[in-house]
C-alpha cells in the first residue's frame, strides 16, 4: 500500500527493498478480489472502493505520521494531534474562501493550471502555519514539563485538545462548515472501460506518497534527520554528543504539524466539510494507525493509516457504515495480540 | 592560572540534598596531558565527570574551559517565547484598534497580515536559530544555559562507561552524529539538497571514515552498532566522541570489560590520539595498570574530596590512597 522502501530505521531482521512495496501491492490486488467476488461487488464499485480507500488511508497515514513522529522523539502520545489536524482544515478553509471570495472563481474550478496552482497556495499556506502551530504548543505546553512524569505531558495534551477544540468551536460554531470542493470531483474521472474513478482519490494519494517519501528521505539521509533518530534512540547521549536537543524536537513538532496541515487540505478538498469535533474522530484513527503500524516507525504508521482507511471502506462498501469503528478496532485488537509492538514496531527490549 | 591549562576548576562542589557528592576540588588539566581520575565506588568520580560534561550544574564552583567559563545558568531563557509571540501581538492589536476606530479596511487588513508574517519569521527563527535569531535573543537579555551541547560546541567530546551507541544507526552515522554540531546545513538546505549541503555531507562522511580508519574500524562503516563486537562498539564510541572535532576527550573506563589483549590496543590507541591528534585526555578507569601505564597525572577522589594529585608514581606511594583502597597495594 505504500511505495516508501527505506525504512528509517533498519528492522532487525532485513529484508530486502521491495518487500514492502509488492507486499503491500498484493495486499491492495487481494482487497480488490475479496470484494470483488467474495462479496460479490460489481467491478466499477470495487475499483472505485479501492481508490476510496487510497485516499481516505493517505489521510490517516499523514496524520498518524505526526502521532508516531513526536513518539518516537520524546515518548508523548499527543492527544492534541488530531486537533492540530483539524484547525489545519480550517485554515485550509478558510483561505480557500478568501480567495474565492476575492477573485471571482467558483467552486469546481476546471482550470488545471488554476485549480493546481490553488491547491498548491493552500498547502503553502497551511502546512507552515500548522507545523509553527505545533511548535508552538511544544513550546508552551510540552518542553516545561519534559523532565516531568511522563503522566503529566500526557494529561496536558489531552488538556490543549480540548483548548483547541473549543476554540473551534467558538470561531467556527459547532455545525458543518462547508469547504469549497475546488477539485471536480464528479466531473473528472478517470474511465477504464465503463468504470469511473474520481482523479481526486488518485491525486490525494500521489500528493500523499510525495509528502512521505520526502518526509523518508530528510529522516533517513540528512543532518537534521539523523539528529532525529539518534535523538529517538538516547536522548541524553544525542544531548552529549553536541546535538540541540530543543532544536530537534521542535522540528519534529515542525514536520508532523505540516504534514497534519496537509492533511487537512486534502480532506477539506475530499469531503467538503470542516467542523470543530473533527479531529477528536480522525485523531484516534490516525492514532490507531500509529498503533498498528508500530508506533514510533514512520513506515508503520503510513502503512497503518492505508489499513485502517482500507479497513474502513471495506465496512461501508457492505453498507454497514456504522459498523466501521467496530471493525477498525477488532483489527487493532487482534494485531496487537500477535504483535504486540505493532507490524513494524520493535519489541521493547531493542531500544534500551 | 596560566593559559597552559586547558580545563580549569575552581572549588568545584556538588550537594544533592545533604549528601556532599564532590566536595570544593581544585582541578586543571594541562593542554596535551593525559590525566586519570580515580577512587574507589562512590567517591565522586562520575558526579565530577558529569558537572565538566555538563550534565550537573555544580551547587558552588566554577570552570574554565579553554579560557571560557562555562557554567552560565539559564539566564531568563523563559522569556524567549514572549520575544516571539510579542511583536506580533502588538502589532495584532495594532490591528484590531484601527479596526475598532473605523480605519479602511485593507490598512486593519494588512497590519494583520503584517503580524502574521512577523509571528512565522520568529518561530522559524526559534526552531532553526540561525545567527540573527541568536543575536536577538542576546540582545533582549536572553541568555541559554550551557547544556551538554553547548560543552561539546566548546570542544569537549566524551564517551560512556556503559556502552551508548545509537544501536539502530549504522557505525559510519553514528560517528557523523558525532559530527552534528560541526556540519552546517539548514533544513531548507537539507530539503532542497543545495550544492552546498551535497559538499558538506560528502566531506564529512569522508572525515567520518578516516575516524573510523584511525579507531580501527575501517569496512565496518555499513555495519549496525548493534552487530559490532564489544571492543568495537568502544572503539566506535570513540570515533563517536572525535567526530566533534573535540579539544579534550572525557573517557569514562575505556578498558572496562575488556580482555587483556583488548585493553592493550585501547592504551595504545589513547596514546595515538595524543601524539596524532594533539588531544587531551581525561580518563576514569578502575584498571590500576592502564592508569600508571598512560597517565601524565593521577588525581584520587575519595568521599568528595581530593585526597592526592601527581604522578604515577607519586600517588602509588601516597599513604592515604593506600588507605583508601584498604590497603590494597595500588599495582
């Protein structure tokens, strides 16, 4: 489900580069068949699920990168994540209104240049803002207690949730905000025969293994990226060894917040709805993601968030929307059993 | 003190709570000396270790490292987010106040941008500190304590007494860790991958392989720390510590847990450190013999307090060492 082949730290056992990506091709080829004719669905609506799911897992995994990123650095679930995510989508929203607003252009725009050169302005705008929106609370909420039990922090983020939400929802109220849908999402479709796939999904899903696979290549081959992960491994010893240990993790604060603003253009763009609870219900999915995935592993949590976001369509598809969070954390569940850890994640015993 | 020294304390003490852990030492190291410190368990050796490193703040004291003081306590340092969060408040009420007083609207309009503006520079300036930033925070009264980082910046490189590599880091990253605060790139360097930054890691990942060359660890670059025999990952620790370009090397028990055949070659390569690199060194070490073999001075803690400072052979025949190893005659 993922193209990302160089995991940023090495698993214990090594295997080989392409594992993961065929791995997780077979994974998308056998969803396809098991829905297809296990579950008798027609052809166009199976292919149309699997793009559905593409795009609805790149979401998560962009969110959960954040979750396992500030994990991994400093050993904080941040329950505040998902909230980030969410004032991201308002950002997102927000400016895509002023624009609107300001020069005259309506909703679907069906200019390409136009309409890339739009979404581009969102993410330049958001992810900056949010990724220094995340610094921020870091700065504020996190670093004076980072000496602190590690229940405190914990409490504190679950605390700036809430800050955040309710500020939300005093700005922004508590119904659907509608965000415009600049992408045309019934107008373009990519046809194969008599079966149609919206460009958005496949597009979400390109911008999404874009942002990964540059997020891959400054942890695993840059200065600041190594500063991360020997950071991730021994604190103290990264401290000793000259690296800034409040530079490093302000940064990784930096990338997970960007990447959650990201996020939340793409769902703004996707499901044409902001409201001020969102990022309660996408932040625990992205934190499962995590979970599964093996927290504090940037391949496990993008590969968690492709399996929830596929998990979860596959609920809806048998027109059971309502069961979907059920089955989202049975699977959970039963992975956690077996592996403990995680798919990726390393057992306990290899960090110390 | 005369200039010769390279590090310099000054009635160094260490209380934690009523317990007196270094007591009021006196304790310089002459440039390219090699210099022991040791005593039996528990009598202040790490703690001491630790204030020079810059993990403790001493409770009274002070150190001179390369003519510099080095213990500068946080000074205010958390006023640094009202630098940053200040000049765009202000100009955000600014704002709002011309709004309220009916000004045109793309004036309130712009100065909200401006101050929005304004707030992103700052942070970016806080998670990079780039030099301007730094300049700021000096000239607002904002002063870092000197952390850990900032002695190995000073030029101080160390390694530990129990192993800690980065275990999941291959042996040639490891060392460039090592290397961190002397490599420049910016993120945005990083990110966009500027000729700049390509030259630099290029360099020092040369560097980095002819400080493993100079350990003894040459073709295990591409190995996991983890996988390296024990003698290597002490070897690699350090190559570690030399990637900071360090003008004083701590070495916490270099021998410990090593064969014969392997303490051997570690004494011999301290000695080649000194004599190649011009290095000073500051050793802990429990094994008697690689402390009267390599050291210029021997100083002995015992209970806090320094209870016999020279050479070799001087402290040997120092009544109250003898006593304090209980009579163990120091071989």
């Amino acid at each position: 489900m993922t193209a990302i082949a160089t995991p940023a730290s090495p698993a214990s056992r090594r295997r080989p580069a392409w594992f993961l990506p065929v791995v997780s091709l077979g994974g998308v080829a056998a969803y396809y068949l098991l829905l297809r004719f296990v579950f008798g669905i027609g052809e166009g609506t199976a292919l149309q699920q699997v793009a559905n799911a593409l795009s609805t897992g790149a979401i998560y995994a962009l969110v959960a990168l954040g979750y396992t990123m500030v994990y991994g650095i400093i050993e904080l679930i941040n329950f505040a994540h998902g909230d980030v995510f969410m004032v991201g989508a308002f950002v997102s929203l927000f400016f895509l209104v002023q624009v609107l607003g300001n020069t005259g252009l309506t909703a679907p725009i069906t200019n390409l240049p136009v309409l890339l050169l739009l979404i581009g302005a969102a993410l330049l705008v958001t992810m900056p803002l949010i990724g220094l929106l995340n610094v921020g609370i870091e700065r504020f909420f996190y670093r004076p207690l980072r000496n602190a039990p590690r229940l405190a922090p914990l409490i504190t983020a679950i605390g700036v949730s809430f800050i955040l939400q309710n500020i939300a929802l005093v700005i922004a109220g508590s119904g659907d905000e509608s965000s415009p849908q600049i992408f045309p999402i019934r107008d373009w479709r990519l046809s194969i025969g008599e079966i149609t796939i919206p460009y958005l999904s496949l597009f979400v899903f390109a911008l999404a293994m874009v942002l990964m696979v540059l997020l891959q290549t400054f942890v695993g081959r840059t200065r600041l990226g190594r500063a991360m992960r020997s950071t991730a491994q021994d604190r103290e010893a990264a401290a000793l060894m000259g690296v800034d240990l409040n530079q490093t993790i302000a940064l990784t604060f930096l990338l997970g917040g960007a990447l959650a603003g990201a996020a939340g253009v793409v769902w703004g763009l996707t499901y044409g709805y902001v409201r001020s609870d969102l990022g309660f219900n996408a932040g625990l999915k992205a934190f499962t993601s995590a979970v599964l995935g093996g927290i504090g592993n940037i391949t496990g949590a993008v590969l968690g968030g492709f399996i929830i976001g596929f998990v979860e369509v596959f609920a809806t598809t048998l027109g059971q929307t309502r069961w979907s969070q059920f089955v989202v954390f049975v699977v959970l569940a039963l992975v956690l059993v077996f592996r403990p850890a995680g798919i990726l994640g390393q057992q306990v015993g290899e960090r110390a | 003190m005369t200039d010769a020294n390279l590090l310099d304390a000054r009635r160094v003490t260490k209380r934690f709570g009523g317990l007196v852990a270094v007591n009021g030492i006196d304790f310089t190291i002459p440039e390219r000396s090699i210099v022991s410190l040791i005593g039996p368990n528990g009598a202040g050796k790490t703690t001491f270790f630790n204030i020079i490193a810059g993990i403790y703040d001493p409770t009274a004291g002070a150190i001179r490292f390369r003519g510099r003081q080095m213990i500068a306590r946080t000074h205010r340092a958390f006023l640094e987010p009202f630098l940053w969060v200040g000049p765009a408040a202000v100009m955000a009420l600014v704002a709002a106040g011309a709004g309220l007083a009916r000004a045109p609207v793309t004036a309130v309009v712009a100065l909200g941008f401006v101050a929005l503006l304004l707030l992103i520079v700052m942070l970016l300036g806080a998670v990079a500190r780039p030099l301007w930033y730094r300049r700021l925070l000096v000239r607002a009264g904002i002063f870092r304590s000197s952390r850990p980082n900032d002695m190995v910046e000073a030029g101080l490189g160390r390694t530990f007494q129990n192993i800690r590599l980065f275990h999941n880091m291959t042996a040639l990253e490891n060392v460039l860790v090592g290397m961190h605060c002397r490599l420049k790139a910016n993120w945005w360097d990083a990110m966009l991958s500027t000729p700049k930054d390509r030259a630099e890691e290029a360099r020092a990942e040369i560097r980095a392989r002819e400080l493993l060359h100079l350990v003894g660890l040459r073709d295990r670059d591409g190995e996991l720390a983890k996988n390296l025999p024990y003698g290597d990952q002490r070897r690699l620790e350090v190559a570690r510590a030399l990637g900071s370009d360090p003008a004083l090397l701590l070495l916490d028990e270099p021998t410990a847990g090593m064969n014969p055949r392997e303490t051997q070659e570690m004494m011999a390569l301290i000695n080649k450190l000194r004599t190649e690199l011009g290095l000073t060194i500051l050793l802990i070490e429990h094994d008697m013999k690689v402390v009267m073999g390599i050291s210029d001075r021997v100083t002995v803690l015992d209970h806090g307090e320094k209870i016999a400072e020279g050479t070799p052979d001087e402290v040997r025949r120092n009544p109250r060492v003898v006593e304090a190893y209980l009579g163990a005659p120091a071989a």
